[in-house]
C-alpha cells in the first residue's frame, strides 16, 4: 500500500466528486437525446446551448471541490480528466449543432444523424459506467470500455464513408462539402472523446482492481 492510498484509507473521503461525475454524464446523455430529437436545426442549437452552460457550470464545480479538498475518492489528476473529457463530448455536440447554424445547413443528413445516433449510444454507456467508479466495480467499467471502443469504430466508418461520398460526388459544390464536412468533424471529434474517455476508464480500472 502506498502512501497515497493509507491516507485515503485513514481520512473520510469526499463522495462528492462521483456525484458531480455522474451529473455530467447524465447531462451529455440527456443534452445528446435533446440534440437528436430536434429536427430543426436552430432549435436544436438553443437546446444543446442550454445543456452546455449546465455541462460547463459541473466542471467549475468539480475545479473549485478539487481546490478545496485534500483526499479525493481516486486521483484528483483523474477525477479532472474525466470532468474535462466528458464536457468536452458535450462541448463537441454544441459545436455540430452552432456549425450547422452558422454555416446555413438546412436539414440534418443521413450520416449526420447516424452519428448522432452513435454519439447518443455513447452517452448511454458512460451514464452507465461512470456509477461504477463509486461502486469500484472495475470489471463492468472495463466492459463499458469495450462498448465505447466500439461504438467510436464504428462512428468513424461512417465519418469516412461520408466524407468520401462528398469530395467524390460531382453534384456537390464546395459551400456544401465545407459546411457539411464541418458538422461531420464537430460529430466526429464528439466521438473521439468517448473513445478516449474510455481509456481513462480503462486505466482507472487497472489501477484500483
């Protein structure tokens, strides 16, 4: 046992962090659902707004209770990591929804929502799995891991398929190809996020089982 680890056991630990955690996730899933149930565009940037400023008031909560406690449930390095890449996948979300508004995109594509609907399937695992850190059950994390993994593969097939249809179709003019490609990326990136969020769940699991 390190150091580390027989202060954690001799002082009382802050549970707060894993509640703060599990409102963020349970943010980006609820914020992504919101996101796909809009089909018009504008109102689908004003709700993913809303869920931002939320998303972004949890990681100040989370940076001021890192600021004010000296024993932290698990590494309080982690417990920032974890707080930044889930705002980041719904900072990303947000960022789809404010391209398609900036750059005049009139209807969600197919691929478009198909990626969404991996983002949203993403959302759902971490809501899952980020629970299982205060119940130290690794095993199902490590799972939840898998399942993300996944998910991120094969978002990133449609990603491509797409972007490969765009630049190859000769009806496509370059406006279009710029401002779709842009909320692909932002879709993407989300996406990318959840497959790194993985990792650190992954690595979580590696060190505490």
């Amino acid at each position: 046992m390190g150091i580390q680890d027989a202060i954690r056991w001799l002082v009382p630990k802050e549970e707060g962090f894993f509640d703060i955690l599990e409102k963020q996730a349970s943010t980006a899933r609820e914020g992504v659902a919101a996101f796909i149930a809009e089909e018009d565009i504008t109102a689908a940037g004003k709700q993913m707004q809303e869920f931002e400023h939320k998303g972004d008031r949890l990681v100040h909560e989370m940076e001021e209770s890192l600021a004010k406690t000296f024993v932290t449930p698990i590494d309080r390095e982690d417990l920032h990591l974890l707080s930044s890449e889930l705002d980041d996948i719904l900072d990303l979300a947000n960022g789809a929804a404010r391209a398609a508004m900036l750059f005049g995109v009139e209807a969600w594509t197919p691929a478009m929502k198909e990626l969404m609907r991996v983002l949203y399937e993403c959302t759902v695992v971490v809501d899952k799995a980020i629970p299982n850190l205060r119940k130290h059950a690794y095993n199902d994390i490590v799972e939840s891991s898998r399942e993300l993994r996944k998910l991120e593969k094969e978002g990133d097939r449609i990603y491509k398929a797409e972007v490969s249809r765009l630049f190859k179709d000769a009806q496509v003019d370059a406006k279009m190809l710029l401002r779709e490609k842009a909320v692909l990326d932002d879709l993407e990136n989300a996406l990318d996020h959840c497959d790194e969020l993985a990792s650190v769940l992954a690595n979580l699991a590696v060190k505490h089982a």
